[in-house]
C-alpha cells in the first residue's frame, strides 16, 4: 500500500468532521484530500472556515488546514478529489439528507456514514466491525436495487450502543440466550455537538432526556444482530431492550448501566465443559474471561484502527469510570467492570466506550478499513 | 403548645448533624436544646466545634451558636437537656452505634435516627411517613423486648429510598400490584458527607458505584412495605428490586430511573370505573392523577415539615433535574417525571428527592412530628 | 401604598426578564401587569412563550402565567398597562435597542434598564443605589435634553461591577483616596444567559476571556463615581483600573479578586482618632468594620429590596465563596472577605455579588424602588 | 548510553509519585528501579500498594508493578538499588522531611525533590531548567557545607510558579527591566493531591484561598532570577509580586491571569532596532515573537523531556484554556495568550502551564535530565 487513498469529509467542519479529520492525521491507509460543508463554508481555507470553533486537542493537521472547503450539498465538488467519503453531515432534514448521501452513492462515492438518516434503510448495513462484520455482504444488493455503480452506502450506529452491545454481543456469540436488557446510559455532553447543552443546564445538574436517544437505543441493537435474508434485513427477534437515557456533567464518555436476562438458564453448556448442566448456569468468571478474550474480524485483519482488546475488564470495584477509562486502546476498546449477580435478572454489569471516538469517527474509520480490507473500497 | 420541646442533636458537627440544626431553626414544635458530637468536640462551643466546616447556606443559629457540645458516647449528658435526640452519629463501628442509640433509649430517650445500625432490628421501625406511620405501632413491643420504659428507636432509611419508594408505594396502594422494579440512580456527592468524595473523581467524571448503597436500596424498601406480626416485622415479599447505584457531579438531589412490572396485568380494576378489565391496563394519564392527589398521613396530620404535595409530576420532558428540582416543597416533596411505557416491563420514569432534606435530616424531623402527633413524644 | 404600581417587563422571556418576574412575585411595591418580547413571542400566552427554557427554580407566578405578550418593539402595547418599564431587551443590534428604549420614554414611560446600550449617554445615569443615589438628579436634564414628558430612561451597570465597586466606594466614602485597582473576575455561567457558553466549554475548564468585560470593568465605576456637570456626567479621575476577566464552571456569583491602591498614604486621620498621623495608614480591622458597617440611602429609605446589610465581611480564610455566598440578603449583598496586605499595592481582597439577582434584576428593581421613593415614579 | 540509570521514587503511592512512575516508564535515560513510601506501606508488592487509589490515566507500568516497596524513613534500603532519588514526600513535619532529604544526600544520593522544604535553604538551588540552569553551580558548595560527598539536593519551585515565571522571564532575559506583577490564579484541584480539595466544595464553586500558595508566588522567583554569592543565594531585588490564589473546578491545569509593570519604559532599546528611543516603549507583536522564539538550555542540551517551545503563544481571543492546553509538548510547554496593553501597568496576559506535569513529577525529571548531562548524577 505505498499511495494513500485519498478520502473526503463530508460536515468538515462540525464537531464529528474536526474529530474525522484529527483521526485520520496520519493514517496508514487514509489521507484528507477533501472536506467539503454548508454553503456558508465553501470556498474558505479550512483553517479559516473553523477558525474560533476548532475543539481538537491536537492542532488542524498541516495537511488539511490549507484545503478549500467543498459545497457538501455538490457532490460535484468531490470528483476527482477522494475514492469515498465520510459523512458527517447533521442537515435537520432527515429526508434531504438521505437523497445527499443517495447522490453520492450514485455519483460513485461509497458513503461511510455517521448520521442516522439511513440506519433503517432495509439495504443499508448499519455495522459495529466486531459484532456484524458479514452486513457489508448486502451492498452488493443494495447497489443493485438503488441503481449504484461502484457507490453505496454504509452507517454506524448511535454513539452510546458500543458501550453495552459489544459485551452482550460476546455472551450471545457464546451460545448465551440474552433475552432482556435494561439500560441507563449516562452520556456525556460532547454527544450533543458543539455548543450542544448549554453549561447552565449541566452545572451541578443532570438531564434525565435526550431526545430520540432511548428509541436508538432500543432498536438498533436488533439491526445490527439482525440477518440478511432476501436481500433486506431482518431484525433479530430475541431481545427486548428497555432504556432510560440521560446526560451528565462529562466531557466525553458514554456510560451503561446493564442488567441482563438469559433465556434459558437451564440446560447451557458452558463452553470450557462438555458437560449439560440442568441448572441455572451463570459463571461471573467466566464471563470476564469471555470478555477479556473477545476477538473478531477487526482484530483477525489487523485493522490499523482496531483496538487489540475490544473489550477490556477493569477488576476495581469502581470502574469504568469515563475520566480514566475512556482513552483505552486510543478510546477504541469498551471498557466493562462491576460484573454481578442481579437479583431480578440474572448479570448486571456497566459498560463505557469513548462516544466521539469508538462511537462516531473512530468507528466510521474503522467501517472504512473494514470495507477496505473486503475490497469494497 | 405554647412551649417548644427540648430536642438534642447527637453527631451535631457532622453534615446532617449540622442539616438537622439548621432545618430545625424556627420549627414550630422542636428547639435544639442540647448538641453532642465525638469526644474530640465536647466542650466546645458548638460555634468552635464547627469552626471552619460549618457547611450549611444560613448561618449557626443564634440558640445553637453558645451551647456547649455534649460527649455523644456518654447519654448521661443529654439527662435533663432534652426530651429526645435526633441521632446523626457516623461511627464506623456499627455494634458500636447500636450499643450506644439502645443507651440512649435505656435512658428514657425516644432515638430518632439517621444512622443505618438499627435498620434491620427487627423491632425497630423504618418509616417514610407517607408510606407506613403504622410501624409506629411496635414501638410498644419493642418498649417490651428491650426494657425501655419511655425511650425507643425509631429510624428512617437510606437517603435515596424515597425517590423511588413513595411514587411506587402510591402506585401500589390503589391496587396496582407492583412485581419488578429496575432502578439505577444518579446520587449527589452530599450523601457521601463531606469531605466524602475528592474533587479529583467527580471533575469530568461519574462513579458507578457507592460502597453499600445497592444492597439498601433493593432491601429496604421490603421493610417498610412489610407488616408487623408478632411484635416484629416480616418483609414485604411481592416485589423484587435490583439497584445499579452512580455517583454523579451534582451538590444535592438523588436521581432514579425506575422501570416497573405490574403483576397482574389481566383483571385490574381501575379504580375509577367498576368495570373488571380482561386485557393489559396501563393509564399513564391516571397514574401521573394518583401521584399528583397522593396525600397521606402527614398531611391529614398537618405535620409542620409535610409537603403539601408529597409528590409532584412535572409534564416537560426533560425533568426531574437535581438543581431545578430538589427544593419543591422546601426540599420535602418527591418530583417525578417521563413516564411513560417500558418494552420489556410496563412502565418506566424518573424519580428526585433532595437527599439530605427529604432523604435524611428533613426525613427525621418528619418522623419526630409523626411520633409527637401520635403521643410517642 | 394600597395598590401596587403596575410594571411592565421589556425583553420578558429571556434569563434576565424570567428572573424580574420571578423576583417581583409577592413585591410590596410592584405588580407585573404586562410582558413584552420579540415579535415572534408576541400574541402568546406567556407560559407557552417560555415553554421548556423558564429556567427560574419557582415556578411562574400566576398572575404572569396567563399574560397575554406583546411585542416589546410596539410601544403603544404597553400604554395603559403599565406605570414604568423595566427592560431586559436582549438586541444586538445597540443603536436600535437605544432607540427603542428612547421611545418607551418618549411615550411617558420610565424605562429601568439592565441593557447596556445606554450606559454612556451623557444625561442617563447608571446607578447603584448605595452608591451614587443622587445621580437621579440628571433625570429632569434628560427629560428637557430629549423633550420627555414624564418618561425617562435609568440604567444600572455591568453585572460583575458591584461584587468590587461597593466595599471600594464605601472606602472611599471614609475619606480614602483610592488611587489604583487590579481586578481579576471569576464569572458565572448565568452571566451570559441561556444557552450562553456551551457545557463542553466549561466542563473541566475555564475560559480567561469574556467579550467587552474588560472594559467594562475598567470605565463603567468612573461614570459611577463621577459628577454631574452641565446637565452631564464627568467621570472621576482619581481611579484607575485594570480587570482581567475570566468565565468559570459557576452558576450563579462572580467572584473578583481585588488589590488596591490608595493615594495619600501619609496623612490620614483615621476616623476614629483625632490625630493627624505621619505614616502610611494601613488598618485592616478599620476597613472591615466600615464595610460591616456601612449603610447608605436604600437602607435609609427601607427600600423593599434593600440589604440590611450592603457589605457582609466574612472572617473564614476561604471566603466568599460563590456557593455559599451569592444568597447573603436574597442576593442583594455584597460579601468580602480575605481582606489582606498586599505587597505591591495596599490591601488586597476578594468581593462577590449575584449577578443575576443583585448584578442585574434585583440591581434594576432597586432602582426602581429608589425611582419611587424620589417621586420619579 | 547503553544502560539506563537506576533511579528511586520517594512517596511512590502519592499523587506526585505515581505520576514520576508514569511519566518515566520508557524514559531513555533513566528506569524506576526502587519505590519507597511510608512504613505502612513498606514490604508490599507496588501495585497492592496502590491498590484502589492509582489515580494515572495508563496502568502501573509492568516494571515497577511488582517491585517491594522500602521504607521511605530508611535511606539505607534504597542504597544499591538506584543512582539517584526523586523525593515526592509528603510528609508534614517540615523539619522531620529536611532531615530525611539531607540523610539520603549524605548517604550518597542526589536528591531530585518536589518537596518544599528545602526551597529556602540557602545553598540549596531552586531550578527551573529554562530560567536558571547555572543555579547548579551552587552544588559543589552544598556539598562542602553539609560534608555531602556525591549527593546534593536540587529542588524545584511551586506547581503554579511556571505557568507566569517562564514568559515574564523570557522578558527579562531580552533586557526588560519587570519591576512589578500583579497574578491571580486559577488552580486546578489536582494541586491539592488526592483525595485533596472535597468535591463538594468544589461543585458550583471557586474557593479564593489555598493555604500558604500566595506567598509561595510572591516569594520564590526571587529566589529562581537571584544569583549565587558567596556560596548562597542571593534574592533578585528588583521584582515585587502580588498574589491572589484560587482553586476552580479543573481537574489539571493552572492558569495564570498576570499584569506587568516595566521599570524603564523611557530609554529602552528595542533588540531588533540599534536606536535608543525616548519613549514608553511597548511593542506587543515582538513580545509574542520573544515568546515563540524562546528556547535556553534544556532545549540546546536537547534533554529528553525538554519541550521544543518552551513558551507557546496562542492567538486566539479566549485561550489558554485548561482543558485545552494543558497538554501542549506532553504537558512541558507553558501556553500564553491574550497579550495586551494594561492601563494601569504595562501589559497583561494570561498564562497556563500543567501542574502535574511542568509543575511537578515533569519538571522533577527534567531537573534530573539537566544534572545528568551536566555530569552531576
């Protein structure tokens, strides 16, 4: 791989596009060769288009600083200058936001997306790269249906679903019948953009809403464990999932609070046994080391992007804690702890993932170079 | 009563010690005659004692400021200085404290206590007011068993309990019968006292765990929904609980998510049609009726500290929030608000109490007029 | 006074208009008989037009609920409604907010403003009542200059200024001539209204910037201090200042820490001696028991809203602190504390005042109390 | 340099201890060979030492994990097992750690110290590598004076000092005669250790005081721009400092709010003209290119945590900022912004440097890297 692939960034200049572009400052594989936003942007030098609102720790990239910002609403603009794109995009109008990213589907782009606008598309996989790796399998069809030559669309799920899917997701691959989930996230305010949630309504303060986010919560897991079957997907039929959604004082950092149910307690086999057992079978123990030892596809490619851990078990009775937790493996790795007996269910346990990285940009390059690697890019 | 009683406070120095001293400023029926704390303090003028860490908004009062702290490990202090004691001892040693409250009551004291040693004796009653004044009743057995002559101990629970306890009790005392409860809360770092938690974990951050805190919150709640049957108390067993309990940057208020499963949801009766029902009966509209006309025994009694309103539904969507919500009713009222459907239980909202008004120094004093109202004091 | 004085509020749907009405619930003096806001409000309800943003802890009162608004550009809407505005208008555009208040006065309003339009017109005073009372004097100069009848326009200053002005001025009411000041704020939240500064911008940070504060800071105290000239303000030029001025994760308090300078240093008779001393004349107990002590024409008057005490002098080390601190009188009062040598100037200390109660409404409806009690009203 | 220095940790299970352990995993020069803390902890494996209370963002790295931590109060056990201590000892009787330093100099050791107990001792240097290297000179008669044979003590100043100190000396050094600084700061809790400042005083709040850190900034950059005479330290005497100390809810991070007097503003020539000009002369673009352009001999030396810009000018209106830049060189660049003309001194800026890292373990290791390639260690 001696010449990067050059990429564009679609919504450039919002919080999600400066964290793509941050990201991918030197990227094995990737290169910024194009950002493209509103009207109201185009036609400025990059640096001058976020001048006063660039929140990276890191500086603008040398690279990118100097690039004419795109009309995004053009897919025009991109031609010639990138093989894909990320978008970032966070138009209001779902509706126009879809046909946007259709156009550059059309126009050859594959769309590695952020937004939610197609997440319920029936063609458009919605991927986690360790959870549903095969999805990728349906854009072949989806090209088909919509009429796309070497385009299409791919997009990832909302920002605090890692932070407990990934863990149910290595039970379940285990032969574990979850069966019913109860979540309460406690989200950090970098998941509502820049300015987001005003620092009036998070000083010494919680809010017990965020809007949209408990539906997300609840049924995107079911796509995402979900089959193709006819070249549309399926939803996975086996779990139910309760959520209560809320927003605290932190920076970054999605926090979970899961209590979990198995379907049939009597009669698992425990993998490290050849043994039927006619009890309820629930081993704290082993589910850590289930944990701890989760690999998948990400990891089996070698994916610059994948964390070597994608789950990481934090023993200490106080942990995950989103401060000290969220950076793991470059704030790509889920961090779980406090795994338990639940006196209603059966485990309960708390989830953390870094929402901006491993839930929005990170996870949107690590779907690029899944796609790369499959050779759908 | 043209005279105040004389009450004591025991563990006057410490934070709801010092809650109890300020609430009870200008109380119609109680006046802090008598202050005592660790052996360190007595001696001092209370105004010396707490020099430095005096952490309430309103100044010492002026009564309080003078009196000479009392040794809390000696009751022989507390003969003839008050007619009871409010009890906010913070011993670690949990023998200890019991020792020490049965002491006190072996010396004539009615013990309204804070501290959670004798929470599970199994003669001692653990009251919210509004949900079980009649425990009250076993003060007489318990008067018997231990050889009080007027003393006894009555106690309140954990200082999250009521956030949740009393929405729920209302439910469940119009017939609903209530299976399962999820909870998870988001407590303030006041109920940990102070200094209690470092400023270094609560910057940026969220702890999904207090030491104790999920083991109260499943167990207690049985207790006070429990009967009184010879002489001692049986839990309540219709219900279980599982608690996941966070520790979140906020000064005061206790948050709860609570999802709940009614158990039979064939054949309930609404109470406001004579019609048995065959099919699932859930009314939210009549659920927010219950909790907003839900009044009890304080409130027929005209106790001076009961909320007029015990319980008080917000309609926007976005509340209870801790800093907007926690002094409804001067702290004393229970917000509750989102409810709405759960898909995996029936229901699902969001409970707030103030902890360390309603949840405990402002919960005692109920308890003290409670008992003053029924001739105990 | 047996019926109160109807008042209308300008720019009633904002954080500053929402804290007037809140504040004027139950005022002696002042009913709130009419709202008015952007055209866009206009012709609601005023409980609708603040739907989910009334961001005051009590609720709205209920004479205002039901009020129907009017639009704050048209004048005439306010005319049989109201004796006197108070204008909390938010317009950016300043030459307009000028007019516009100019016409409410043209129309025989008096117009009590927060806005910072008028500040330096030459015959508008800018008052705090404790301090330059007798800058209403300019008042009948206004009305001639501008051909008022009976209307006017008063403003009050900057919401950080009072935190330091007051206990400086009550120095230099004793005859100390106060030369110099270094001032470093630390503002509030609140300051900036809602949604102001975006939590992301204040979570774990603070920002050492706030647009025109500086300036404020330094100029506003010298039209305060100054004279009445020629039917004009002459600013006083004894006093230079320089301000740094920074936003912190606060609620609600700006905080301002304060060295100053004092001219004459040799030569001062302190005021309880008769002696004529030679060297410089630093006394620390003196200057605390002026501020304790000093008293001025609200609290002559018993204005409604007056501190009982202006200043309050808090002995503790650490303080004020804005948490504990900001409520001191309702928020009305300033609190000092830290009161210290310095070794460059000649004391140093720490002031902070609300600045949304005492530094913005609770400061305009002072002046309006002044206004009444003067007979402009 | 094949092999690395063995190097010791005193009060290895503090805050600053665990952040030397940190910082100097893969450090080119030295290895953490020995760990030693209080007699509590002595004889247990590191990490069961630390356990529940390692506060690092990374995990204990793998090499120091399982050393035996000695006994700090015994100097003996660390003989053999490093060249050299760091002292983060935290010991509270002043005197008792002076001794325990002096006993690890006699016995062989140098002394690398974060403590500040012997910053005023008057052979004693007082090092910020970027200011005042030569202070190392001083060793040698240290070495006489106490009858050291090859240890010595070397400190470093204040947490907070280089935040202000390094730009105000970059000034100095270009032959700006800084007679006079007004600072107030703005300190993160980290400052106070762990668990240090309680969060309840810090949610909400700024407390204006922490004990004994205004005189700390008043006083010891004498001490750093003084010089050696006579094998003592002699005060720099041309610079009077004022200090106002505050701590605010940042996690890591201390800000600097700074107004600078200049003694000869007549007569100064400017370094880039050869002219003499007569009047005040202030040119605030060349004092940003002093600042940018900075660099002294930890950068010539090229020491490996030395930061390539010791001084970063941020242009940008509102920074520095904590939470954004306190990172800036891995945590050793000191960040300035907001030059501008003072109206009652000369200039004012802010400054901001971090204070676990410049400010203590970081500056401690760079200390040790300057007497390292001075030959000293």
């Amino acid at each position: 791989m001696t010449e990067k692939i050059p990429v564009g960034i679609l919504g450039a200049t919002g919080m999600v596009g400066q964290k793509y572009i941050s990201l991918l400052e030197n990227h094995p594989w990737f290169s910024v060769n194009y950002v493209a936003a509103s009207p109201e942007s185009a036609g400025k030098k990059y640096s001058d288009a976020v001048s006063g609102r660039w929140h990276m720790q890191k500086d603008i990239p040398n690279g990118v600083e100097k690039l004419v910002v795109g009309n995004a609403n053009d897919f025009n603009s991109a031609i010639d200058k990138c093989a894909f794109v990320f978008s970032a995009l966070e138009l209001k109008d779902k509706k126009q936001l879809m046909t946007l990213e259709e156009e550059y589907a059309r126009a050859g782009f594959p769309v590695v997306s952020n937004a939610s606008a197609h997440r319920w598309t029936e063609d458009v996989p919605m991927i986690i790269p360790e959870i549903n790796p095969e999805h990728t399998d349906i854009i072949r069809d989806q090209q088909k249906n919509h009429g796309f030559n070497k385009g299409f669309i791919v997009v990832k799920p909302n920002c605090s679903i890692q932070s407990y899917l990934t863990p149910v997701y290595a039970l379940i691959n285990q032969g574990y019948d979850v069966s019913r989930l109860f979540i309460t996230t406690m989200q950090a305010a970098s998941g509502a953009g820049h300015p987001g949630v005003s620092s009036l309504d998070l000083i010494d303060n919680v809010i017990p809403y965020i809007g949209g986010e408990e539906e997300k919560t609840e049924k995107e897991p079911l796509k995402i464990l979900g089959q193709i079957e006819n070249g549309r997907f399926v939803n996975y039929n086996k779990l139910e999932i309760s959520a209560h959604c809320n927003r605290v004082p932190v920076y970054d950092g999605h926090t979970a609070c899961v209590s979990l149910e198995l379907r049939s307690k009597i009669g698992i086999t425990p993998p490290y046994t050849s043994q039927i057992i006619e009890k309820p079978y629930i081993d704290l123990d082993y589910f850590i080391k289930i944990w701890n030892n989760f690999r998948s596809v990400p990891q089996e490619l070698e994916l610059p992007s994948a964390p070597k851990r994608p789950i990481i078990y934090k023993t200490e009775n106080d942990r995950p804690q989103p401060r000290k937790d969220r950076d793991l493996e470059n704030g790509m790795a889920v961090c779980v702890g406090r795994l338990r007996r639940d006196p209603v269910f059966d485990i309960k346990f708390v989830g953390l993932s870094h929402n901006t990285v491993r839930g929005a940009a990170g996870g949107g390059i690590l779907n690029a170079e899944l796609l790369k690697a499959k050779g759908y890019i």
